[in-house]
C-alpha cells in the first residue's frame, strides 16, 4: 500500500509538469501570435516646377491647345499731371501802375525808361512814352529795377530822377497800390519720370475696370499711345495725360489646363514618387497668331512625394527585420524625412516572421 502511494504521488507531480509545459508552451505560441511591428513613414516632399507654352482658342488642335475665346478693345483714360518744380517761387521784376502828376503850367515829356524813385530808395522805370499835361495827371505802368520782393513798393511818392530839384516838387509821381510779381511761381515742363508715372496712373484706371487676372480669365494691357496735353517741353502748370491701351480679355478652360500641368509634373516624377499638390498656374502672354487665337506661357509649381505604392515601403521588405535594421532601410532613401518602428511585444527584437503583421503607415505633411 505504501509503495503504490508514493507510486500515484510521482504520477501526480510529473502530470503537473508536464501539463504545466504544455501550457507555457501554447501561451507562448499564442503571445508570439500577438507580435505585430507598425512603421510610421514621414516622406520628404520634392518641390516641382513647370513651364510651357499653350495656345488658346476656340477649336484646339495641338497638344497644348487649350480651348478658349480672346476679345480685343481699345480703352482710353487721363490722369493729371504737374511738373514738380511747379509752385516754387522765382525772383522776377515787379510791376504796378503810376500816377504820374504835373501840377507846372507847362506839359511834361517823359521817355521810356524814365526812371523814379521810392521813398525806400527802389528805382522804378516806366514802360511807355509819356506826355503829362499841365495841371494834369496821367497813368502809366512801371517796372521795378530789383528782381524779387524788394521790387514791390508800397504805396506812397515817388520822385523823377532826371528832373531838376525845382521841378521834381512840382512833377512827380504816386502809387496808389503796391507793386506785386516781385516773385512768381515758376511753371516747368514734364519730365520723363513725372510723365512715365501719370501715364501708370492712367493705365491703371484702366486696369481697375476691366478687372484683374483670375482663375480661366488672363487681361492683357497694351499700351498703344500716349499723349499730353500742352506738349511735354511746353511750360505749364499742369498736363491732361491721355493714355490709349489695347485690352485682350483671354477666357480658357481651367480643367483642360489642370490636366496638361498635370502631365507635365507627372512626367517629372521619380519610379518611388507620386503628385501630391498641384499649385494654381501662372499665365503670362506671349502673342496673338490670330484674332481668334492667343499665345500663352503656362507655369505652375507642385509637390512630390513618396508613393504609397513604392516598393520601399511594402510589408514584405520588413520581414524577419528587427528595429535597427528596419530604420536603416528606410532612412537611407533620400525620399524618407523620418521613420518610427513599433513592434509588440515589447520585449522582443524581430519583427514578426509574416508580412500580414507589419503594418506601414504613411505619414504625409500637412
């Protein structure tokens, strides 16, 4: 009895055992099918350029035909101009009127030229031939000898230089409002830069009515003449800038020329790459074949990056990989900024033997 006991009891500790290895065994094969690894790819964008010409017009034939309508106008506007040295003041001789006065009992002959002078010392010469008679005045004007303001006399007397002492008492001259034009403003002629600016100004009336480029629409100004009224060397205060300009108002298809800047991005990329963005395209005018027809330059710019569908970054690469190993692959493509790799659980260093359990995600700038 007693051996059979200790016979049941050894049985009963190797079936533990032995139950308790097969249920580490089969939690381990199941803990191991819990292993996953997630790669988190952040690609690098590749900036993209382009530029080619397109012909737009009703009917496209070509290639790079987008279909489209030009209309051609003729727009006028003015603008005023003023000479920028208008306004300055400029000595000039001034100039007032003279009473001139004969209180003798014989008439007076004055010469042009004859010259008076003020109480403050100006002399003053008069502009005509004169003759004062007897108990008589006469008016007469008179020009100031100084250039500028002190040529501006006051009201007051004035006394006939060439006269006797005696006679000067009794022939004389008054001015009853002072003399003015001592200084005048000067009026200048247009030069290039103030005529090249109120001709803008102009041209810019014109652009703000017609309306400015937009998305299927491209206005192109050009300008056809300009002209000035007085002539830009004539002196004035002021010129009437007249400015004529031809308008073309290009209408086309936006989708047609998405599609053709599509393609020549496309044609730019890599065998790893793919198009994400596209920007707005530019259109700058070239000619006009026909009165239908416009010759355009398209450029427009766009973003690369890495393809979802890139070998580089299919599961399958990463098989049997540990975290190193994985992060090497990747970081030595110039199309990959960053990579993060997680691989569960975490006490282990390879990553599951099966592409089913890795999983890429592609990360793509914001």
């Amino acid at each position: 009895m007693l051996g059979q006991a200790k016979v049941q009891r050894l049985y009963r500790v190797v079936t533990i055992v032995f139950l308790g290895l097969v249920g580490l065994t089969f939690g381990g094969v199941v803990y191991a099918g819990w292993s996953r690894t997630i790669i988190t790819v952040t690609p690098k964008r590749t900036a993209l350029t382009t530029s080619f010409p397109i012909t737009v017009s009703p009917d496209p034939s070509t290639a790079t035909g987008v279909r489209g309508t030009v209309t051609k106008t003729t727009r006028t506007a003015s603008a005023t101009a003023k000479p920028s040295d208008v306004g300055l003041s400029v000595p000039a001789h001034a100039r007032g009127t003279i009473t001139l006065h004969n209180e003798g009992s014989a008439a007076q002959s004055l010469a042009t030229q004859t010259r008076l002078q003020a109480t403050s010392g100006v002399i003053v010469r008069i502009a005509e031939r004169v003759i004062v008679p007897a108990g008589g005045t006469v008016d007469v004007t008179a020009v100031a000898d100084p250039l500028g303001a002190e040529g501006e006399i006051a009201p007051g007397r004035l006394t006939i230089v060439a006269l006797r002492p005696a006679n000067q008492q009794l022939i004389y001259g008054t001015v009853a409002e002072a003399f003015t034009g001592g200084l005048e403003p000067r009026s200048g002629t247009l030069s290039v830069d103030e005529l090249t600016k109120t001709s803008n100004e102009a041209q810019s009336q014109i652009s703000a009515a017609v309306g400015a480029d937009q998305p299927g629409r491209l206005v192109v100004l050009r300008p056809q003449e300009v002209a000035t009224d007085p002539k830009p060397d004539v002196p004035s205060a002021e010129y009437q800038v007249t400015v004529t300009v031809e308008v073309l108002d290009i209408r086309y298809e936006t989708e047609s020329l998405r599609r053709l800047v599509e393609q020549s991005l496309t044609a730019q990329l890599g065998d790893d790459q793919e198009l994400v963005t596209i920007g707005q395209p530019e259109l700058t005018f070239d000619q006009q074949p026909t009165l239908e027809s416009a010759l355009v330059t398209a450029k427009a710019r766009g973003q690369a990056e890495l393809s979802a569908t890139s070998a580089m970054i299919q599961p399958q690469r990463f098989v049997g990989l540990d975290r190193q190993a994985i992060l090497v692959a990747l970081l030595g493509s110039n199309l990959i900024e960053s990579a993060e790799v997680q691989i569960s659980p975490r006490w282990r260093r390879h990553a599951p033997s099966e592409a089913a359990r890795i999983e890429v995600r592609l990360q793509r700038a914001s």
